[in-house]
C-alpha cells in the first residue's frame, strides 16, 4: 500500500473514532435530562419569582411548561445566591432554569421569552410620579433605596445621586433577608423618596402588596450601563437538543406566557427596550 493511502487509511480511523466519541458525549449530555419529570432549579423563597409554596410567576411558568411537555414537576431547592447553578444545574439535581439573563455564559439560554427593565417606584401622590429619567432635576437631593452593584447605581452616581442614597445588598438567602421588601417598606414609612428595582421584582411587589406605588420603567436613559435585559431559560451548556425543544414551547405557548407575567405585574419591554409594551395596573 503506498504511504499516502496509509496515511489516509489512519486519518479516516481517527475521524471516525472522533466522530464516535463526540456521539457520545452528545448522547451523555442528553441522558442527564430527566425524561420521567421536568426538574426545575429553584429559589424556595424568592417572591414575587418562586416560593417553595408555588405563590411565585416563575411557578406558574413552570406548571405550564410542565403542561406542555406533559410531565410532572419537581424542584430542586437553593437559595438565589453564591453557588446557586453548581448546585443545582450543574450538580444535576435539575434541568432547568426558569428566568436567566440573555448572554449569561454559565448557562445554555434559550431564545429570550420576554424583556424587561429597572424601575422607578415613588408613592403615587410624589411629586415624582412624573419622573422617566434618573438625570430629573426633581431627584436632586432625594433619598433613592437602591441595591448595591445594580446597573442603575451607575447612572445614580453620574447624575450626583449617590451620596444620599440608601443601599441595599445584592446578594442575599431570601429566607433570612429581602432588600427589595425592605426597601418598599422604607419607602412606605417615607424613609426614602424613592426606589430602584428590577423591574420583574419591583412591579409584582407593589401590584400584590403596594396599591399606593406607581411603577415607571426607566427606558430612556440614553448613557450606559443598559437598564434593560432579555429573559430566557437556561439549560446545561451542551444540552442543544433540550434547549430547542424548549425554544420551540416558548414559541408556541408565547401568549399564555405573556398573561402569566402580565398578570403578576412584570413590566414588559420591547426587545431594545426603547418602548414598554404592558404594565399592569
């Protein structure tokens, strides 16, 4: 046989084994999702999100999810915080993720099924109910809750807004503390003039608890940080096939979706979050 044809004769040897073992792995990958149940990595008690008790929208998505693919549903339990997608997601102990950032390389995301934006939340009599950008004259010298290392706060310190502001923690176990909660509160007692917040956790909050807040989506800043961000479900990196199978349920079931976060109060925006496309009131 000449060399050459033996040369080729192993590189074909290999590229099959290659192809092979990536067949492989590919199949590995796939098995790890459960076929028997839709498992769901989840905060125990993250309201307005998830609660252990199912009261959270992200629950509501999930049952319908659940629905759809006509599984039972379970849930594996951490707090939203340090560790929370190696424990669960990684450790896979569950195959999905509800809400998760567009973009976030620790996970495998999904084709967003929503966006939404920071919000302004202020009493409904403020004299800052009128206020869409966080450069307004009329938060000068106001005392504004904000949570510490958010995007906003960015925009906060170059309109000069910091040195009275009220800081609240990022990263938290929800079961021992809630600074989007504390802040309304304070809020409400007339602590602070105003609040900052995700907009999927400040616009339920005051739907389900606050009547007398009005919510305003800050989507006319025109500087950076973005206020803005689009939501998907995440998956295990590699899970190709789990993720256009979910792809294709949010493309399908979109609307219901749409009035499960409607109704919980989310503000929603379009996908250049130039424009809010339904507030609930």
């Amino acid at each position: 046989m000449p060399a050459w044809a033996d040369a080729m004769k192993r590189q074909a040897a290999l590229l099959f084994i290659g192809f092979s073992l990536a067949g492989s792995a590919a199949a590995q990958t796939s098995d790890l999702v459960s076929k028997s149940a839709l498992r769901v990595c989840a905060d125990p008690a993250n309201f307005p999100m998830s609660t252990k008790e199912g009261t959270g929208y992200e629950n509501r998505i999930a049952e319908l999810v659940a629905e759809k693919l006509e599984l039972p549903l379970q849930y594996s339990w951490y707090p939203m915080a340090t560790g929370f997608i190696r424990n669960t997601l990684f450790a896979k102990t569950c195959d999905l993720v509800i809400a998760y950032a567009q973009g976030e390389e620790l996970v495998l995301n999904t084709n967003h099924y929503f966006s939404s934006a920071y919000v302004l939340i202020v009493p409904k009599n403020s004299d800052l109910s009128d206020v869409t950008t966080l450069s307004d004259p009329l938060l000068k010298d106001r005392r504004i809750g904000i949570i510490a290392g958010t995007p906003p706060s960015a925009h906060m310190a170059r309109n000069g807004l910091m040195p009275k502001a009220k800081a609240y923690n990022l990263v938290v176990d929800r079961r021992y503390e809630s600074p989007a909660e504390d802040m309304l509160n304070d809020l409400a007692a007339s602590d602070t003039d105003a609040a900052i917040l995700w907009g999927p956790i400040g616009g339920p909050l005051v739907k389900s608890m606050y009547p007398d807040m009005v919510v305003i989506p800050l989507i006319a800043e025109q500087l950076p940080p973005r206020l803005f961000f689009r939501i998907t479900m995440g998956v295990r990196q590699g899970e190709k096939v789990w993720q256009r199978e979910l792809n294709s349920l949010i493309r399908r079931n979109q609307d219901e979706i749409n009035a499960i976060l409607i109704d919980a109060g989310v503000p929603l925006v379009n996908d250049l979050g130039t424009e809010v496309l339904e507030i609930s009131k």
